[in-house]
C-alpha cells in the first residue's frame, strides 16, 4: 500500500496464484441467455412497442373491451339515466367512454395495474376521471399493509393521493400483496425469443439472405498467415463493399492468394422461422387471443374464424371487461353512496348474439320458474311490483 513506508516492519504481501482455468471460465460465460430488463417500462418498450404479436394482442383485447356497452343498475331497476352513466360517457374534456376503457385494459395488460384518479368538487359523484400511468404510481401501504396513499412520481416531484380517490384495478399476483402480474410479464420470454428471431432475419437480409463465407488466405510462400495490415484492409474493404442490401449480389475482387468458400445452412439451422412461430403462439396464448385471430399460421385449435372470435370474448374479454366494470363501480358507489353496479351489455355483444338468444329461449320457455326468477338469470334487476 502507499503508506507501507510509515510501518517499521512492513509486511509483505501474500502471494495470490490464478487458476489456469479462469480464463476459460470467463470466456465461457458469453455464451449464457441475455434475457431483457423485467422492469414494466422495459417490458412495455420491447413486448408493447417493439413486437407486432404483443401490440396486436394487447390492442384487440383493449378495443374491444372498451366497445362494450356498460349497463348501470342496482337491486332495483336498471338506469337508462345516472350521474354515474353520464360521468362514464364522458369523462372528462379530452376522453370518452371507450377512451377511459381502452386506457384501463391497456394498463392492466402491460403492468398487471391500472389507476383510476376521481377528481371530485366536494362530495358526492366526481366531475372528471382520468387515468395514470401505472409505472408513475406507487402504492404507500399502512402498518396493516392496507395502502394509505398513492404516490404520483413524475421526475423530482411527488403527489401523495389519497386512497380513496384512487381506484386501483390489478390482476392475481400469487407472490405480491400489493401489485398484480401483468400478461405482458408471463409473455416476457416468448417475446424475447420472438423478438430475436426477427433480428436474426433482418441480419440475414442484410447480408444478401445467405449466411457469410470464409475468405481462405494462401501466400505465395505457402504460409496461411496474412499480415496486420493485410487482415485489416481485407475487413474494411467487405464491411464498406460487401454489407447491406444496397451491396447485395455484387461480385467480389479477390486478390492473389485469397479464395472464398461460401458456407451455408443445413436445414436443421434454418429453423429459427418455425421458432419465431411458436413464440407468436406463446405471445399470444399469454394474452388469451386465439392465434387464428392474429394469422399466426400452424394453430387449428377453433374450427373456424367465428369459433375462435367467440371463443376470444368468452375467455378474455368479457371476464376483464366486467372485472374492471365492477371495480369501478364498486369504487364509485363508495363515492356516491349508492349500491350501483356497472356490467357490459352482453345481450349487445355481435360475438355473443346466438349464446344469448338461446339462452333468453332456454329461460322463456321454463315454466316451472317465476318472472322474478327468470330476471335474475338473465342479469335483469326485479321490477318495482315485485320488489
């Protein structure tokens, strides 16, 4: 050390040995997965932004959640006219229904939460609702774990919202108390492997779609090995000649002593589409599209297109459209004070028309049932005179 000078008996330092194998260890690390950042942001950046197969999915489930028309009720009557209704119709000044909703099921399928913020003038139903990014909000849980606020993070500066103006909408998450397992998460990998294999296919064009050659060097003396300079020339010479599309197909200039022996790929190393093909399927199985609906070729699950469209709004988008509806609901009948519900009209889903007029056919014809009884399987309030 420096100040070993000072010590009047200075000790010397201890010899270190290296093992022969480290060297080969370390170099044997580069060949380990590099999987991307799991963070929301980077997730939404690579499987949202960067991927075709995630931005479809996450788009048709959230536009057609938001089309769904939303009936308000409660025990009593179903409203054609509620502050509730008309708050939901618009927002506020920059939003409609299907905006609000879009902005919600896109959330919760990209960060696993969504929040709702209720602008209120006093008490009673709020005037605006508006919906903040889930990667700007975090939840600030109590002594007994329930949350005492959320805080709004936009670079240095911090809003503390109180809890119950915040509707906070999330998806199970086994191994989290406080924040939900977003879709996007679980497709995490096959996004990765998808999003690899269209690298490597832009790779390919780029290089005139044929794997690279080797440039076989032979002196006039016999030696095999080229100079510095000479090694160096050759590489600048192909990476400004001899890349891209622009150079794809031109002829190369060989110089004495140099011979090209092109290489290619056996067809087991060209399956890297059939590869890309199957993350697609995972992509989309995670978001719960039926891959017929996105033309992923190689999936026959559904008979048909319409089987697979029905089958699309009874697995996926009705169970998040009424989830999120009756959460919202729930949190805006605290507000009020009213017991309301909100819930989709399935009886105007296209999707749904043949399910729901044989189920409305089923209930008609059970004589053995009450009017009231045959209301409440239909998801029809009692009528007043029965009440």
């Amino acid at each position: 050390m420096v100040l070993d000078f000072l010590r009047k008996n200075p000790v010397a330092v201890p010899e270190r040995k290296a093992s022969a194998s480290a060297r080969v260890a370390f170099w044997g690390m580069g060949g380990r997965v590099a999987w991307s950042p799991r963070d929301a942001v980077s997730l939404t950046r690579a499987g949202f932004l960067g991927n075709p197969v995630g931005f479809r999915s996450v788009r048709m489930i959230a536009e057609a959640a938001a089309a769904l028309p939303v009936l308000c009720q409660d025990a009593r009557c179903r409203y054609d006219s509620h502050p509730v209704l008309a708050l939901m119709t618009r927002p506020n000044p920059g939003q409609g229904r299907a905006d609000l909703m879009e902005a919600v099921i896109t959330q919760l399928m990209l960060s696993g939460n969504a929040y709702v913020e209720a602008v209120q003038d006093g008490g009673g139903v709020p005037v605006e609702l508006h919906v903040l990014r889930s990667d700007r909000m975090h939840l600030v849980p109590g002594a007994d774990g329930w949350p005492v606020g959320y805080d709004y993070v936009v670079g240095a500066k911090t809003h503390r919202h109180a809890p119950e103006t915040i509707c906070h909408v999330r998806c199970f998450h086994p191994q989290d108390d406080h924040y939900g397992l977003a879709p996007l998460q679980a497709a995490a990998t096959a996004i990765d492997v998808h999003n690899a294999a269209a690298r490597w296919s832009k790779a390919l064009l780029d290089n005139a779609a044929r794997p690279s050659g080797a440039i076989v060097y032979r002196g006039a003396d016999g030696a095999g090995t080229m100079s510095e300079d000479q090694f160096t020339r050759l590489q600048d010479e192909l990476a400004t000649h001899h890349q891209g599309a622009s150079n794809a197909g031109r002829p190369m200039l060989l110089e004495g002593g140099l011979d090209w022996k092109p290489m290619g790929f056996s067809p087991s190393d060209m399956e890297f589409q059939k590869t890309k093909e199957a993350a697609a399927r995972d992509i989309a199985l995670a978001f719960g599209v039926p891959p017929m609906l996105l033309g992923i070729p190689g999936d026959a699950t559904y008979a048909n297109y319409a089987e697979a469209h029905r089958a699309f709004y009874r697995l996926t988008v009705l169970p998040l459209a009424q989830k999120v509806l009756a959460q919202m609901g729930h949190w805006l009948g605290g507000l009020t004070g009213e017991a309301i519900t909100l819930a989709p009209d399935l009886d105007q889903v296209p999707a749904l028309a043949a399910e729901r007029e044989a189920q409305w056919r089923r209930v008609a014809e059970a004589d053995f049932l009450s009017a009231g009884e045959k209301r409440r399987l239909l998801g029809l309030p009692e009528r007043p005179e029965e009440a």
